[in-house]
C-alpha cells in the first residue's frame, strides 16, 4: 500500500519529460487485436492499467510482451475472455468488445470496474454494435455481441470517449461503410484512429463530430508512438500554479491543453509555448470559474488538480461537474485540511486563500490522488496521502518522483512501482 508523505514545498523548477498518455495506449494496445501481424508500441508508460490491460489481451488469446518501454502483442488466436477478475481492474477493459467481435464474430465479455466516480454504462456501446448488425445484449455481468459487422449508422446520445473508439475499431474490419454521428473529439480518438490509418483502416473525420469508417477485410500490425499525456501535463502545470514554480514540461503539447491553458491564464501564470513543450512562470492568484465539458472543454480528468490551485488563489470559484456525478470526493479531503468548498449535487463553489494543514486523506480515485498530493506541497506541516488501492500509479509513472525532482519534498513507502 503506497503512503505519501507530502511536506510545504518550495517553488517547483526545472524540467519534467512527459510519458506517452495511458488514455492512448489502452485503446490502441485493444485495437492491435484487430491485426494480423504483431503490433510494438514504443515508449509505454509503466502504469498498474497498462498491466492489467495487458491481462485483459492476453485472456483474449493474444501474446503480450514487454521489453524496457517496448510493448509487443501479437493476437492470432482470439477467444472471449473468462477471467471476470482480470477484466474488473480497469474501465478500458470493455474496449475488446470491438475488435473481438470484429476479427472472430463473437465476444462475450465481462463488465469491468475502474474508479467509483459515476455511472459509466455500457448501453452505449451496445447500441452501437446493434447499429452495425450484432446480436448486443447484457446479460449475467457479461457484455455480448455476435455476428458478422456490416457498416450502419449510429449516433450516440453522448460523445462517449470508450464508445467512439468500440464502434471505430469495430466499423475497421465491418463490410461497408459507417458513420457515427456525435463522436468524441478527444486527442486520444484521434491518435487511435492514426494508429488503425497506419494499419490499413480507412477513416475519414477523426477529431470531428462525424466519424467515417469504411471497413476493410485486413488489418496488419506496425510500430507505434502513442501522444504524451495531456493529463500528465496538465496535473505539472497545476503544481507549478500552485508552488509559484517555474517548469518546462518537455514534450507536452498545447493543441491538446486548451482549455486548461486558458484557464492557467486567466488566474494569473505565465505559459508559453516553447518548441520542447510548455514553460510555466508564476503563481495563481485569482479565482475561477471551471465547468468540465467533452474535448475540446475542461477535462474531467483535470477538474481535481484545477480545483486545488483554486484553493490557493483569492476569491471565489466556482466549479461545475457534468461528466461523472461522483467526481467531488477529494472536496471532502481538501476540507479536512482547511479549504473552503462547499459542494451541492454536481456544483463545488471554493473560497480560496484559508491556509491548508497537512494531516491524513486518502486517495479515493486516480485523479483525486494526483490533487491531494499537490494540495500537500502547500499544506502546513506534513500530509500524508494513503492510496490503499494503488490509485495514483494506474495512471501516473512516479508522479511523486517527477514532483521531488522539481524540487518538491515528498517521500513514498510501500507498495510496489
């Protein structure tokens, strides 16, 4: 169990490289099971869900094999898998849905598990692959679908990030073409759909509202670089907002940090775009109003660390939460530290500039735990962060090492990395 001792920390300086993005890598690390040849992606982040997503292809049938930051699958035998244990560990885990019914006409898969932050649905995902001519129900924990894919129409009620990218990599090896209408716009939807364009898939929108997808018999594996982690990026540049630090996050890229960098702004750091990636300059010193929205808004994933800066700052912010309904649990912990939030259904309003006061929180969820452990670099005294669950590194590599290197005092015992 990894317990983090977070002392008041100094400005932050210097320079964080960042990891490919973990949201990157387990969708395209689903769709190589859609090739026929090996696929090695380069640079994977050494995360607890890349692990576990590794688990997941390999109770499918396929080989998986890691050397240094290297990740090999090789998938020539599929089956469904039968392990409902290894597929509980992480969300992305229905991702196979897709590509198994797409390559072997058939795929019964186990609902999965990921962080308590909200009702995350599969529905989605099997009105799409009825859209597309599957036999999809749900039925005994199990997400089913069956039959030969043929292009259709669907439109999602929602532009769902794992829907988008279930009925893309299912349309790829479809017969006919496929639209889907109120697709997400996520960096990672389109750094999927680059990988499937490499492999032979042909794919016409990515990025936009309007995916088409025209289905070709055959996918062939390549080599691939999945994008940098914007989360990762973003959950630097709030400690430096926090710390009046002064970074570079080497490799980060704006074009997929907007709204955050907007916001940055507008509570008073300096950010620039340097050719090696962000530079942060200052301290945020003005509140604001934050409501988390699908790309290209406020990502969800950021409201957490954006929510802690603001209890730094001056003045009233205000945030509104309308992608996950549970997503204020490390308001609770941020109170038992000294902020001001007050929280009513999917609305947080924080007071800022009351001083915050190291004493034990827990990590409740991957994103709450990246926030409370900034929260500790400006608490008074000591913090200490307990993630019985191992949070905190499913989707970051040595956060805290990457903090300490910047200059911040934290020391981590137990658990393994």
């Amino acid at each position: 169990m990894p317990i983090y001792a977070v002392r008041t920390s100094p400005s932050l300086h210097g320079e964080a490289q960042i990891n490919t993005s973990k949201n990157a890598v387990l969708p395209i690390m689903a769709a190589a099971l859609l090739c026929h040849s090996p696929v090695t992606l380069h640079q994977v982040p050494n995360l607890t869900d890349v692990d576990s997503m590794a688990g997941v292809l390999e109770a499918c049938g396929a080989k998986v094999t890691r050397t240094g930051r290297d990740l090999t699958v090789q998938a020539d035998h599929l089956c469904s898998p039968r392990d409902a244990s290894v597929m509980h560990r992480l969300r992305a885990s229905i991702l196979v849905l897709g590509p198994l019914c797409a390559r072997a006409g058939e795929a019964e898969v186990p609902l999965p598990g990921g962080c308590a932050i909200g009702q995350r649905p599969v529905d989605i995902h099997l009105r799409g692959m009825r859209a597309l001519g599957a036999e999809a129900n749900q039925e005994n924990n199990l997400a089913i679908a069956r039959g030969r894919l043929t292009g259709g129409s669907i439109y999602l009620d929602f532009p769902s990030v794992g829907a988008t990218e279930n009925l893309i990599m299912a349309a790829a090896l479809a017969q006919g073409v496929t639209r889907i209408e109120n697709a997400a716009k996520e960096p990672e939807i389109v750094d999927l759909c680059d990988f499937l364009i490499r492999c032979g898939a042909r794919i016409l929108g990515a990025g936009t509202g309007t995916v088409v997808v025209d289905g070709v018999s055959r996918l062939n594996g390549i080599e691939y670089t999945p994008i940098p982690d914007r989360i990762e990026a973003g959950t630097l540049a709030c400690a430096a907002a926090i710390t009046e630090g002064s970074i570079l996050l080497s490799g980060a890229r704006s074009d997929h940090l907007r709204a955050l960098l907007f916001k940055l702004r507008e509570t008073g750091m300096l950010v620039q775009e340097d050719a090696r990636g962000l530079c942060l300059r200052g301290r945020a010193k003005r509140g604001v109003d934050v409501r988390t929205l699908s790309y290209p808004g406020f990502p969800t994933d950021l409201q957490a660390p954006m929510m802690t800066v603001c209890c730094k700052t001056k003045g009233q912010s205000v945030f509104l939460e309308t992608i996950f309904e549970n997503r204020y649990m490390h308001a609770v912990a941020l109170s038992r530290m000294g902020a001001d939030i007050r929280t009513e259904g999917r609305m947080a309003v924080v007071r800022g500039g009351a001083p915050l006061y190291g004493c034990t929180v827990e990590a409740t969820d991957l994103r709450a735990g990246a926030a409370l452990m900034l929260a500790g670099l400006m608490a008074q005294g000591e913090t200490q962060l307990v993630d019985e669950a191992g949070h905190i590194d499913r989707g970051y590599e040595g956060l805290d090492e990457k903090l300490r290197q910047l200059g911040a005092d934290i020391l981590r015992s137990g658990g393994t990395r």
